[in-house]
C-alpha cells in the first residue's frame, strides 16, 4: 500500500490545527478542535517526523558510500599505477636479457 501523498499545504494545516489545539490545552479562551481533525493532524505530524528521520538516514548512507566510492577510486587508482610500473619493469626486464 502506498504512503498518501502529503503536500506543504497540509503540513501547514495540520500544524496550525495543533498550534490552536495546544493553546486551547493551555487555557485559551476558543473552541476546542474536532477531535478527529486533531488525530489525523498529530497522523500526519508523526509521518512526517518518521519521513524526515528516513531521509536523515538515506542521506548519511548516501554520503558514507560517497566517501567510500572515492576511498575505492584512489586505491584502485593506486593499483593501476603499480601494475603498469610493474608491466614497464618487466618488459625492461626482458629487454634486458635479449641483448
């Protein structure tokens, strides 16, 4: 089952809700929102938080395979230069030893 597609403006929404919601909690002279309203808002609120926490760890996976990717570049880079030294030195090697 896919996520509901959850746009700025119902963040928006939803956190003006809670925001009035919370200062009726806190005494303030206004009707209490719907109860209902006020589940689906607290719904949405938790999606997003556990979303932003997702995204949080795909970036760090993301920027700990990059780091990697060019540990990995320099070291086979390193490689390739050895064994073509080493190509270079064997083919003098032979060179050598026909004259």
């Amino acid at each position: 089952m896919n996520a509901p597609i959850i746009t700025k403006d119902d963040i928006r929404e939803a956190a003006n809700l809670l925001r009035r919601y919370n200062e009726w909690r806190r005494g303030a002279e206004q009707e209490m929102e719907n109860p209902t309203e006020i589940g689906k808002a607290l719904d949405l609120a938790c999606g997003v938080l556990e979303r932003a926490e997702e995204d949080e760890e795909i970036a760090s996976l993301k920027r700990m395979l990059e780091k990697t990717r060019g540990q990995l570049s320099k070291a086979l880079d390193a490689v390739i230069t050895l064994s073509v030294r080493n190509l270079e030195l064997i083919a003098e090697n032979k060179k050598g030893r026909a004259s």
